[in-house]
C-alpha cells in the first residue's frame, strides 16, 4: 500500500462516524414512516364520503405495517450492535 493511499486514524475515525449517524437516521426515519403508514389509514376512515371503508382491510393494514416496523426495526437494532460491538 501507498503512503497516498494509507487511510489515516482520523480518517477511519470519520468513518465510522458516519456510518453511526446513517444507521441512527434510519431509526428516526422508521419512526417517521411509521407515524404516516399509521395515520393514513386513519384519516381515510373518517374522510371519505359515501365509501364504506373494509374494516378487515384495514386491520391487515395496520397489522401488516406494524410487522413490517417490528422487523425493520430488529435489523436497524443488530446493525447497532455490530457498530457498538466495533467500537
């Protein structure tokens, strides 16, 4: 290896750090996601006018999201593990 192509610590530092923030926005952007798969259905129940909304619809709706939250949110927790474990 080059001396221009040595990573240096503080590089590697920076690294890591970043990768930390990004795996820590995904958290914060599954709890955003969560918040609007969630409401969505909601307002659509009180909203529309004349339709008569599948109630069985919507709770294998909300079900479905909410296992698709649990999941992603269990991959999103091993990833920071691993990254704390790396620390």
């Amino acid at each position: 290896m080059s001396a221009k192509n040595a990573i240096t610590p503080s590089q590697k530092r920076d690294e890591n750090r970043r990768n930390a923030r990004k795996k820590s926005e995904i958290s914060i952007g599954m709890t955003i996601a969560g918040v609007i798969l969630w409401v969505t259905p909601m307002v659509n129940i009180f909203t529309t006018e004349g339709a008569n909304p599948s109630i069985f619809a919507l709770l294998v709706y909300v079900f479905g999201a909410w296992a698709a939250l649990i999941l992603g949110a269990f991959f999103v927790s091993r990833m920071l593990i691993s990254q704390m474990a790396d620390d």
